[in-house]
C-alpha cells in the first residue's frame, strides 16, 4: 500500500511532457503545469503558427502567455526529493527495444544517456558520472546514445578506429595503417573529420542559399499569382462594363430601328388611308351621277330630257386618281438590308478583334529564367506560326506560300488602299501579335531584315518614322549576303557571327528579352536586346529597294 502511495505521489508531480519530477515548475493559464523547459520548447514548435496551446487540454492561447514559475509546486517537489523518492526510477527510466540501454546495468537496464566511443560503452545517468570525475575518462569523447558503436571497432584487430585511409577511403586502426594500408595516404578520423566538415559546411552554405533563392522565387511567383489574379478580375470587370455598354448600345438602336420603322409605318399608313377615304367619297359621288343619268336616260318626255341633260352630264374630273403611285412592294425591306449590313460588319470586327484578344490573352508564363545556353530544341518548345497581314504589305512585295513568304518585285501589286499599309518601306507585318516567350524562324534568298515592331508604328512619312530599325518602336537584324547590322533607334551596329540564310528569333516579352541567331547545324547567337516592352510586338520583313528578286518566308519549325 506505501509503495501504491508513493507512485501516485510521483505521477502528481510529474511532468506531462518529459514525464519526470518538475524542474523549475510553471503553470499555464488553464492551470495545467510543466516543467519550464518542456514547455517553453513545446511553444517554440508553435510559433510559426503564432497559436499556442496547452498539450493536455488543447486550449489555444494568444499571444503567447508569459510564464511565471509555480512557487508552491516548487516547494512541493524539492521536498518529494529529500524523501528519497527519487531513487526509485519511472518505468519510462528503463530501456526499451527502441532505447539504447546502459551496458553497466545489471537486471532491468536503464536507458543510456550517453555513448562513449573510446569505451566502446553506452552509460546511464548514474554510471556515466565516472566520466565526469576520473581524470582518466574526462579526455573520452562522449555522444548522444548509439547502438552503432560496434561499428567503430575494427573487426580485424578488433581495436577502435581512429584513423582513416584516403586512399581506400575508409576508417581503419592504427594496426591497419603498418598492416594491409601501410604505405597508403592516411590521417586520424579526426583530421579528416575537420577536412570533411569544411567541405559539408561549405555544402550547407550552398544548400541554404538555393533554399534561400527559392524562396525568393517562391515569393515572386506569389506575387505573380496576386498580380495574375487582380489582373483577370479587373480584366474581366472592364470587360463586362464594356460588353454591357455595347448590348445597351445594341439595344438603343435596335429600339430606335423598331421606333422609326413604327412611326414611318404610322404616317404612310394614315397617308394612304386618307387617299383611300377621298376615292372612296368619289366613288360614291360618281354612283350618284351614273343613277341620276340612269333615271334621265329613262325620262320619256324629250323636252324634260333636254332641259336637265345640260346639269347632269357635266362630270366633274377626278384630282386623286392620276397621283397615284404604287411603288413595288418592297416598302422597309430596305431597312432589313441595312440592319443586315451593320450586323455582318459587325461581325467581322468582332471576329478580327475576338482574333487579336485570343492572340494577347496567352497562357500565363511564370517558369524560372531560363539558362543561357537554350540549345534549339529548347526554343522549339516555344514555337510560333507567324503569317504576313496583307493589309500592311508595301505594294512592291509579293505574298505567297498561304502569307508567309514575302518577295520583292519591280511592279506594283494591286492591294486596296488601307491605312495599316507601309507606303515608303518595302516592308510588311505579320498578323498576329506576340506576347509571351516566343520563337520563329526566317529564311531568306538575297538580303532582308528580321524584325520586330509595335502596332503604333508609322505606315508613311520620313523613312526614320515607319522603317524597321529607325526609331524607338522597331528592332531589326538586316542579314546580308555577307553581314549582319542590328539597328534600333535610328543606330547602325555591325554584328559578327556565322553567316546563314535561316535567322531564328527568340523574344521573352515579360523579360524583355530579344535575342537573333544564326541557323545552321548549330544555333548561335548573333546579338541580344534587354529591355522593356510597352506593348504587344509583331513579327516583320524588310527588303532592300535596290534589289527586286529577294525573298524572306517564316519558316513552318514546329
């Protein structure tokens, strides 16, 4: 029964998280209470939560409370202490299968609070104070408990290795080292140990800067998600404000339609109608006179006939029949033909510009920058088909090949006047627009220039308004038969490089990245731009004015 009562008085004082007597006492404020120690660490866990909770009621507390230490409990276990109660150790004192048990117990072993590596020995609190006190054991090198420690002792000589091969890379003994590694490359474990620890060191401080650039990245792409997200909905919210604007608009007309036609049918009925009514007051005046002729031509008595045939035969002539115009029968079909008219141009405004919002709305590009040396099956995957816009053709090129191929010729081609067209540049733009990362590719027969441009440029005026390259709103590679020239902004830069017909073209809109290549059997780059681009970008070609019979086409990569 006293041994009963001393186990429950333990079990009050113990810890709930160590499950040992309380060190330096601490209540919570739901009342529970730890060592100080425990819980403190238990709460450092939680921090990254910044919600901190009790481990046996699971109550939340926030922020995290202050602790203050219980001085009754205090009191209460120093003197559990003095009453010998110590000595008598918890089951959770003893080894386990999973422990590492002290191998100087006899019966029931405790578990082992340090390992020694000279003794080759694990040792619990108790026996492991020889270590502490004899000058002889104070130079051993004492770990956190280990099962592994057979594993340090040579099973040839069957003596604790403290050496280590560089040759064989592996530890050995002393005997080892005047025995089968005599003449190798060797050092105490300790010596290497430090060489090692260097170089993982150095390993780790790689290690936590790429941790740290990722997270960097990780952040960015948060940012980049934030910034898609507001994009999409003031995108999509703009968008709804002006389709609705358009459907009331739309609507507006169609009631104006409805109401005019309305009033114009009004006004043409009432019109016929009050025709109508005066032929018919005719009608019935001209019954009147054809009975009164009828009743004279009936009168027997020739003297009465010749005295009222003067009054009667008279016929009054008709003012309304010979207005009459019946126009054929097609009266607002007109109207139908026009509303017709608005809706199929409406129509193919909706489809072209439906193209161009497709064309900008591409898939968000939020991959790590990529490496500098993009071989061309890394550009592929960024592929694009690009055709000519005939509409933007100067009428000395000539479109072929489905508007893909581009040709400079001597007679002027046919094109319709159209204000997107280049009047003073042999020169011509694709129709779709480029955004994102995007690659193409442009072979050419002769000289002629691989380019790029806002939609905004000038069509006509000075050559540096609307020429590829002459202004602040084009960038272009001109290759030659023997050279290449990048110009931007009005300045001529030579460019070295291989010679090719075929120049690929690489442009990272969001990172401002423009990059030309000469295409062979290889790839090389030719010359690279790094800016900002303020709009969505168009592919071009341009062709020397001297030389009619050159030829550039995008070429199909995919």
């Amino acid at each position: 029964m006293a041994h009963k009562a001393v186990q429950l008085d333990r079990e009050t004082f113990s810890c709930p998280i160590c499950l040992d007597l309380l060190k330096d006492p601490v209540t919570t404020p739901c009342g529970h209470s730890y060592c100080k120690n425990c819980i403190k660490d238990h709460w450092d866990t939680e921090d990254v939560r910044r919600i901190h909770s009790c481990p046996q009621c699971r109550k939340s507390f926030i922020p995290r409370p202050q602790l203050l230490k219980n001085t009754m409990l205090a009191a209460l276990v120093e003197e559990l202490k003095k009453t010998g109660l110590q000595a008598a150790p918890a089951d959770h004192c003893y080894a386990g299968p999973e422990d590492v048990a002290c191998d100087v117990c006899t019966g029931r072993k405790l578990k082992a609070l340090k390992s020694c590596l000279q003794c080759v020995a694990s040792y619990c609190e108790k026996h492991l104070q020889l270590h502490f006190e004899s000058p002889t054991f104070k130079k051993h090198k004492l770990v956190e408990p280990s099962k592994k420690l057979q594993e340090n002792i040579c099973s040839r000589h069957d003596e604790v290795m403290k050496m280590f091969c560089r040759t064989d890379q592996q530890c050995i003994c002393y005997l080892c080292s005047v025995d089968e590694h005599k003449g190798h490359d060797t050092v105490s474990a300790a010596a290497e140990r430090t060489e090692r620890q260097r170089e993982l060191e150095v390993s780790r401080q790689n290690i936590q800067q790429r941790i740290q650039d990722r997270e960097e990245d990780v952040k960015v792409l948060q940012q980049e998600v934030e910034a898609i997200n507001g994009s999409a909905d003031k995108t999509v919210k703009h968008s709804e404000k002006i389709f609705t604007q358009l459907i009331r608009l739309m609507e507006k007309r169609r009631c104006d339609v409805k109401q005019q036609v309305r009033s114009q049918q009004e006004t043409e009925v009432s019109r016929v109608k009050e025709l109508q009514e005066k032929l018919e007051q005719e009608i019935t005046e001209l019954k009147r006179k054809d009975a009164e002729l009828k009743k004279l031509s009936h009168t027997e008595d020739h003297n009465q006939f010749l005295h009222n045939y003067p009054s009667l035969s008279a016929l009054s002539e008709s003012t309304h029949s010979s207005s009459i115009n019946i126009r054929p029968l097609k009266y607002f079909e007109d109207v139908t033909a026009a509303v017709s008219e608005v809706r199929d141009k409406l129509k193919d405004v909706l489809r072209e510009t439906w193209t161009n919002i497709s064309l900008t709305v591409t898939q968000v590009d939020v991959l790590l920058s990529q490496p500098e040396n993009m071989t061309r099956a890394d550009f592929l995957r960024y592929s694009c088909d690009i055709t000519l816009d005939p509409n933007t053709a100067n009428r000395r090129l000539l479109l072929s090949d489905g508007n893909r191929k581009a040709k400079r010729v001597s007679q002027q081609q046919s094109f319709s006047s159209h204000p997107d067209r280049f009047t003073n540049r042999w020169q011509v733009l694709s129709r779709e627009s480029l955004t994102g990362r995007c690659y193409w590719e442009v072979e050419r027969r002769g000289g002629a220039g691989a380019a790029v441009a806002y939609k905004n440029i000038s069509r006509a005026g000075r050559s540096d308004e609307c020429g590829f390259g002459h202004n602040d709103k084009s960038w272009m590679l001109y290759c030659d038969t023997n050279s290449y020239y990048f110009y931007y902004n009005n300045v001529k830069t030579p460019v070295s490089g291989p010679v090719s017909s075929r120049v690929g073209v690489y442009l990272d809109h969001r990172a401002g990245i423009l990059s030309f290549y000469s295409v062979s059997e290889t790839i090389t780059l030719l010359h690279r731009v790094q800016t900002t681009f303020t709009q969505p970008l168009y592919a071009g070609l341009q062709f020397n004015y001297l030389f009619p019979g050159d030829s550039a086409e995008f070429c199909k990569v995919k």
